[in-house]
C-alpha cells in the first residue's frame, strides 16, 4: 500500500502546484495552507482533478481510475475475499505474486504521474524538479507534525 500512497501523495502535489500557480496568475496571495484543501479530497476526487493534466499520457488518467478502484478493493475486500487462500502455501504465493504485481503497477503509473503532472507544474513555477520535490516532502512532513 506504499506505493499507492505515493500515488496519492503524488496527486495532493500536483492539486497544490495548481492552486499555487493559479494564485500566482491572478496576482493573489494563499491565505490558507494550499495542503489543506487538497488533503480532504478523496483519492477519487483528485484523480478526477488531475486526469485532465494527463494529456502527453492520454492512457495515464484510465490507469489512474484503475487505480482507484484497485485501491479500494485492496483496502476493503481483497483479504475477505482470499482468506482461504491464505492457508495454503500455493495460494498465498499467488496471493503475493498478485500484490507484487499490483505494487509494480502502482509504481509505474507514479513515474509517469509524476512525469507528465508533478514535474511540469513544478517547472511551470520555476522549480526545479528535484529540488521541488525535496521541498515538498520537508513541508509535508512539518506540515503533518502540526496537524497531528
């Protein structure tokens, strides 16, 4: 599930680059944490927010829908559905070979989320890439630890 939290994670980014970048375009000032906002949107909600930015990967905002769905089946059924499956030896191995599957998806549509909607709206403000990214995660994180 960590790497579909780095989708997610990935997503509240590109909503904040957005509200930034909008607030700089009509000359105003954030007055509210830009993190706030996009923290209570469901994963669902910001897919459907971010998916119009998709447009060099035009297969990225389906996958990205496939992955809300998958999510929420991982999340809510997944181990009610395979309970027998986990008492046996063969079957929890393609129980895993699944997950590891899943996991390898989720890492791939992250790349390509973070190449075709995190790093262009970074760049869009002037930040470097890498060096913005740094910056966020050290903002998420002081920003976590306040609202704890």
């Amino acid at each position: 599930m960590a790497t579909i939290a780095t989708v997610e994670r990935n997503l509240h980014i590109v909503q904040v680059l957005k509200r930034i970048a909008l607030a700089r375009q009509e000359g105003r000032v954030l007055t509210a944490d830009p993190f706030l906002k996009a923290g209570r949107m469901s994963f669902k909600d910001l897919v459907s927010k971010v998916a119009p930015l998709c447009g060099h990967d035009p297969v990225l905002a389906s996958d990205l829908t496939s992955v809300v769905k998958r999510r929420n089946y991982l999340c809510h059924d997944f181990w009610y559905d395979n309970v027998n499956a986990t008492l046996a030896d063969e079957s929890r191995k393609v129980l895993l070979t699944e997950l590891l599957r899943d996991a390898e998806t989720f890492e791939d549509i992250n790349d390509r989320l973070v190449q075709t909607a995190v790093d262009p709206n970074m760049e869009a403000l002037g930040l470097d890439p890498d060096v913005g990214m740094s910056i966020t995660l050290a903002f998420l994180k002081a920003h976590a630890e306040q609202n704890k």
